[in-house]
C-alpha cells in the first residue's frame, strides 16, 4: 500500500508539472501576443515638395538622410495629401477621416467631430504605448505659434506627452530679404506666412527644428525599453526660409538657381478657381527674387534634412533600428515657381503630391507606383504593430504593398483644398471647383501631359470622360459623407 501511495504522489507531482508548464507557456503565449510588434516613428516635414528630395530625383539639394530611409524602405512615388494645406492634411490622417467627412477645412482640432473616438496616436496610446509628439504634429502656425512656443491646433488626448520647440524664425538675426511684395526691396524682414530669406547665425540648435531633433534623440533614448509611438514633427521648409548659413553654400549664388520652364499663355485654360492664392504676379517676385526663394527653400530642406539624420542616428544608437517603423512624409505638396505659383493650396501634381517612405524592419527596399493616400497610414502601420483596425477609418490598410510593391489598392486619389476637388487616377488627373462643377474643370492626360500645362476638359472629344469623373465625383463624395460621426 505504500508502495501504491508513492505511485501516486509520483503521479500527481508529474501532473502538477506538466500543469505548472502548460500553465508558464500559456502565459508566456499571452504576453507575447499582447507584445506590441513595433515601436512607430513618424517624422513629417512641413510644405515639403517631393521633387526637392534626392531621392525623388533632385540634383541640386542633397537630403542624405531622408535618403537612407528610402535606400532601406519603400519610396511611395503617387502618394496624395487629403487636403492641400496644413490644417484639413494633418486632422485627416490623424484622425482617420476625409476633410469633407469631420468638416475639418480650416487650421482646428478634429476632436469636435471625432468625439471619443481615438485619433491615430491615441489608438497607440490606448494599446499601451507611449505616445509623444515633438513640435508639429497637428496643426500649429508657422511662423507665429513657433515663435510663442504654444500648442496650436493638438489634441491632448492623443498623447502621453507632448513638447514644443519654440524658435525665432524671420526674427533669427543674420542677413535677411523679404521676396514677396517687395518689389522695391524697402520692406525690412516681416513675419507671417511670407517668403523671406534669413542666412541665420550661429548653429542648429538655434532654431526649432534643431531643438525638436535634440529632444527627439532624448525620448528615444529614455523610452528605448517600452513601445513608442513617437511624432516628430519639422516645420522646414515651411516659409519663413530660416537655416544657420552654412546650408546655404550649396546654392550660392541665388542666380545659379533653375527656374521652372514658363509655358505662354499657361493660365488661359485654367478657370479662375484654380489660379493659385500666391504667384509671380501678386507676390511681385522677380527673376532675381523668384531664384533666390529656390535656394531659400532648399537650404530649408538641407537643414531640416541633417535634423532627421540625428534622430535616425538615436534610433540607431538605441539599438531600435529592427524594431522600429520609421515613416517620413509632409502634410502637403509645394509649388516652386510651376506654372508661376508658389506655395501649397492648389490642386496641381506639385500641391497634392506628398513624399512617403515607410520602413519596416525585415522588409526589402523597393519603390512603388500605386496611388496612395495619407489617411492610409493609420489602418497600414495599426495593422503592421498588430493592433486592430477600427472599422470606421476611411482609409485603407497598403501593407500588401510592402510585400508587393508591384500591387495596387486604390483606383484613385482623392484631395481637396476648400475650393475644389481632385481625383487623380493613373491616366487622369480630374479638377472640379464647386461640388456642381460651376466654378470650372481641369482635365489632365498625366500620361501625355505630366506637366499639366494643356486643360481637355472643355475639348469636344473629351466630354464623355468629363462627364464619368463626375459621376465618379459625386458618388466619391456621397460615400465619403457615409460616415459614423453623427453615430456613437
């Protein structure tokens, strides 16, 4: 009887281990699978062109570290902004919705009309990460809110913390001339949302952008043993074109500059509602001033470009670089003289264009051509870290193409900028101004016409592809407006 009794404390032993084991792998199994994937890095620029980065092609201004992201990432080459300005670009992709879905066309927060739903960030927060911003993120003025060190537009719910890089900006002392409206050359150097050109003293951490690298270097350094979820927000080469000098040797003189190539009677076809808020014309820019802005611009560039180097040399630095997604992009395109415009606004390529990186650890480099939209990133990089996708986001999740470059997911981009409304398809690209199209059309075979310098829309043997995109139009705007936020 004893001897049976020994059995069965063996037995039981026995059991109690194999429960103990099953138990510690079953736990195990749970903490892996509530282990966040990635960290998320997201370092956006602000009023930045594609076609001024070197890995889109320029040969003028270098960005060497915007282009390392590329050389180990995919390169979106048709990725479109929802919105052609700051304020209704940044609400959309970091709330998930279209402009004309929350109402966000201005310079505000989306939380209003979002209500308690979680913004992109807050999503990540919400999963157990820390979730930061430096600087920029939601909207937030430039020059002014810089200059005053305030929050702008943010959402405070969407973060964990959240830090500003005040800065000088036009008022940065160094040799300065204001371009626009100054024909002259009497105006002093002015703030607002002006071109101006200050050749700045002293060194980088002079300025915002400067400090917002320093302190996003810091937080990755201090939160390298948790999962992030980190914005990084630069406001070059945002107006006013501030950089220490040294960024601007590459191009001096202002003269060696290359303008756009000028087409005559460029704006005879394009209807009124199109001709952009800043040109040659109004701001009264010569060629002199007009070159100048150029290199303005891409000593901006250069100078925002060494910025992400430091931040990607952190990311490195803490041994993150195979656990972190790094995505680089701009709120929004930039016209740098094209068809005698400037800035942003427009529904042109050089306006709705953005650049977009994203890099996934493990993933091969590749570019790929598939209409893409910004709102697309917060399903795409949810999914990526293994997080759910909500439902409601208007979005979609692109993570195929990471593995499938060659795919496509959309048909068409769509864009607006408070006036009118693009949608650009892989042959077309559509303009309507004013949702009955009263204000004009612009159409653009991209295939013949990448320039964009011929409007169809009026032409006779084009009638009938006018007449689909408005369809298309119409229908894209009812479905945009087929939305949860009059729901709980």
């Amino acid at each position: 009887m004893a001897k049976t009794a020994v059995n069965y404390g063996r037995v039981l032993v026995g059991l109690s281990l194999i429960l103990l084991a099953l138990g510690i792998r079953s736990a195990a199994a749970e903490t892996s699978k509530s282990q966040p994937k990635y960290n998320v890095l997201f370092i956006i620029s602000d009023d930045l062109t594609a076609t001024a980065l070197s890995c889109y092609g320029n040969e003028v201004c270098s960005t060497p570290n915007i282009d390392r992201i590329a050389e180990t990432g995919t390169r979106f080459t048709r990725a479109y902004c929802q919105g052609t300005f700051c304020g209704p670009s940044r609400a959309s992709f970091l709330s998930g919705y279209y402009p004309h879905a929350t109402g966000v066309l201005g310079y505000i927060s989306p939380r209003k009309a979002i209500g308690d739903r979680a913004t992109w960030p807050q999503h990540f927060k919400n999963h157990g990460y820390y979730s930061a911003r430096v600087s920029k993120i939601y909207h937030m003025g430039v020059p002014g809110g810089i200059e005053a060190g305030t929050d702008g537009a943010d959402d405070p719910a969407s973060w964990t913390e959240r830090f500003n890089s005040p800065g000088p900006e036009w008022k940065a002392p160094g040799d300065g001339e204001t371009l626009e409206g100054n024909p002259d050359g009497k105006k002093p150097v002015v703030g607002g949302n002006t071109f101006v050109v200050v050749e700045a003293d002293g060194d980088d951490m002079v300025h915002s952008d400067g400090k917002t690298a320093a302190k996003a270097c810091e937080l990755i350094d201090q939160h390298r043993d948790e999962p992030f979820f980190l914005g990084v927000g630069f406001v070059r080469p945002h107006v006013p074109f501030v950089a220490p000098k040294p960024y601007y040797k590459p191009f001096l003189p202002y003269s060696s500059m290359t303008l756009p190539e000028k087409v005559e009677g460029d704006w005879d076809d394009i209807p009124r509602a199109g001709i952009n808020y800043k040109t040659s014309v109004n701001m009264k820019m010569d060629v002199r001033r007009q070159k100048k802005a150029v290199g303005g611009y891409y000593a901006s560039v250069a100078f925002m470009d060494a910025q992400v180097g430091k931040v990607l040399d952190a990311l490195e630095n803490a041994g993150l670089e195979d656990k972190t997604i790094v995505i680089f992009t701009s709120d929004h395109g930039y016209h740098l003289g094209e068809h005698d415009f400037w800035a942003k606004v427009s529904l042109h390529e050089e306006s709705a264009l953005v650049p977009l990186i994203i890099r996934v650890p493990g993933q091969k480099p590749a570019v790929c051509r598939s209409l893409v939209e910004l709102i697309d990133l917060y399903p795409t990089v949810s999914s990526l870290c293994g997080l759910d996708v909500p439902d409601r986001l208007q979005g979609r999740n692109i993570a195929t193409l990471l593995e499938d470059p060659t795919a496509e997911v959309r048909d068409a981009a769509f864009c607006v900028n408070g006036r009118g409304f693009l949608l650009r398809e892989d042959r077309w690209a559509y303009i309507q101004y004013g949702e009955n199209a009263k204000r004009g059309i612009e159409l653009f075979d991209m295939q013949t016409d990448p320039q964009q310098c011929t409007n169809l829309a009026k032409m006779p043997e084009y009638q009938s592809v006018v007449e689909s995109f408005q369809k298309k139009m119409a229908d894209k705007l009812k479905a945009v407006r087929a939305n949860d936020l009059g729901r709980k």
